[in-house]
C-alpha cells in the first residue's frame, strides 16, 4: 500500500536514495512508488505529472500522465509496468 509523501519527505528520500541534490520535483507530491528491480522509482503530483527517476544516474523523465492529480501510482512486481490512478 502506498502512502502520500510530503515534498520535503520526498527530496529527503531522493537524497538518500539517488545520493543526489539536482533531482526536484515539481508541484505537490500525491503519491510514491519505487520500483522493485531498484532501478527506478516514480512520483505522481497534483497537476498531473508522473516523475520517473532512475537510480543512481538520476535521469528524470517528466509525463502528463492525468488532467488532474495522480492519487497513487505502483510498479508491477517485475518493474517493466507503472500504473497510475
């Protein structure tokens, strides 16, 4: 089960996980997922966006994935699938 994350919550755990301070998210973070190959992991935020961040390279993609904001994203258990509601 996903839980929201805070921005500030989530720059900590991008800090800790990427082992960076140029990853930043925009807008309001709704929702977090990390990918089970820890390759990855995705942000979904209020207007809409889905961030896909992969680890340690710290390559963001950005994505309008919705017209409103994204309540909860998951990876599929092998990582190759991100599902966004």
């Amino acid at each position: 089960m996903l839980t929201p994350v805070f921005p500030s919550e989530l720059y900590a755990k991008t800090r800790a996980v990427a082992h960076t301070s140029t990853v930043r998210m925009f807008g309001k973070a709704t929702c977090v997922a990390f990918c089970p190959t820890g390759s990855q992991f995705a942000v979904g935020c209020v207007d809409g966006t889905v961030y896909l961040v992969k680890i340690p390279e710290d390559v963001r993609n950005d994505v309008q994935a919705h017209n409103s904001a994204v309540n909860d994203c998951a990876f599929s258990h092998d990582g190759a699938l991100l599902a966004t509601v």
